[in-house]
C-alpha cells in the first residue's frame, strides 16, 4: 500500500513524470491496473477534490493533477480495456448549442474521469440530437450540460424535453454553470444541479453511485 499512496502524493502535487514513472513501477511489480487505478489514480484525485471543494486548491493546481492523471491513464486504459475492467458509469458532457465556453465543462470531465466514469466529452456547441445520439449510442448513465451564458441556458430544457421524447435513451440529465440554479434544474426537469466541479461529481455518485 506503501507504493499506492507514493503514487497518489505524486498525483496530487501534479508530478506528471513520477505517476507515469510509479504506474510502470506497479506494473512490473505486478499489481493489478485495477489496483492502480482505485487505490493509486482515484485516490489521488478524491484528495484533489477535497482540497478544490475547500478552497485549498484552484484550478491551476487540479489541471496538473489531472494531467498527472492523464499520464498515468495512458499507460493503464490498455491493460484495462482487456481485462474485466469496467467503468463506474458512462457520462456524456458537453456544452449546449449557443455556447463555446468550456473551461467549467472541461474540469467536470477531468474530475468524473478521475473518480472512474468513463467519459465522453462533445466539446462546445452541442445540439440537443448529438447529447441524445451519443447517449444513446453508449447506453450513457448522465448527459451533464454546462452553459455559462443566459441565452444558451434555455437550450437545456430542449435537450432534457428531447430526451423524454427519446424511448431509446435512458439517461438522466445534469446541469451547471453560472447562469443556472437548481431551482432551473427542477423546473426543465432536469435531475440533478452541480454548483462546481466536486459538486458535479458528488452528484454523479448520487445518481449512478460509486
């Protein structure tokens, strides 16, 4: 366990070099991706939230260990793709049509990655029938959409009416950014409201568990 927590120390300080270094080590040493994952990479990341959510880490701080993260994942996603791996979750994440920012967004996937969700990230300006299509194509858990401008928020309520319409697609919706509450969550009939990144991911949890 010794080398585990070496591993997550260097994921949380963002040492992209050590945990890729760490995770080669582990492998050699023949433990399980699976154990290097949980007890190493996720470890590391629960911390990193904790420390964001208290105000004891910024973004500058989560986007190095989230590259360390990467890093690590690299080397890892292969072994995991073939063993029995499988992910806690499927998530699909976008920004809504209207809107091109994506810093909020991009910190929501790198936190639900690096807690173990799989995650796929449509970028900015995604209509309502690509959240839906590629939900549906992976049999997604969440559609998470993010909109950090008032005339894009509206866009939510079509992805989440759209949705209802959709026989085909089960997933729960989630939504966040600064123009919205989750008193707006509750009225487009979203299912849930993340306020910021850690929130996001305590709210995935909830609704998928982990």
């Amino acid at each position: 366990m010794t080398e585990f927590n070496e591993l997550k120390e260097k994921l949380i300080i963002g040492a992209q070099n050590d945990v890729a270094d760490l995770v080669n080590k582990l492998l050699e040493k023949e433990s399980s991706p699976q154990d290097i994952l949980n007890n190493g990479l996720i470890a590391g990341m629960d911390v990193v939230g904790d420390k964001f959510e208290k105000g004891e880490y910024f973004i500058p701080q989560v986007l190095l260990a989230a590259r360390a993260m990467k890093a690590g994942m690299a080397i890892l996603k292969p072994l995991l793709a073939s063993s029995e791996h499988k992910a806690q979750g499927k998530i699909v994440i976008g920004t809504v049509k209207g809107d091109i920012h994506d810093i909020g967004k991009n910190l929501v996937a790198i936190m639900l990655e690096g807690s173990g969700y799989e995650v796929h990230d449509l970028g900015v300006d995604v209509s309502s029938e690509k959240f839906i299509n590629k939900a549906t194509e992976i049999d997604a858990n969440i559609i998470a959409m993010s909109s950090l401008i008032t005339t894009s928020m509206v866009y939510m309520r079509k992805v989440v009416d759209d949705l209802m319409n959709s026989p085909k697609c089960n997933a729960k919706t989630i939504i966040g950014g600064a123009p919205v509450s989750k008193k707006y969550a509750e009225e487009i009939g979203a299912s849930g409201f993340g306020t910021n990144a850690t929130d996001a991911v305590k709210l995935v949890k909830s609704i998928v568990g982990a």
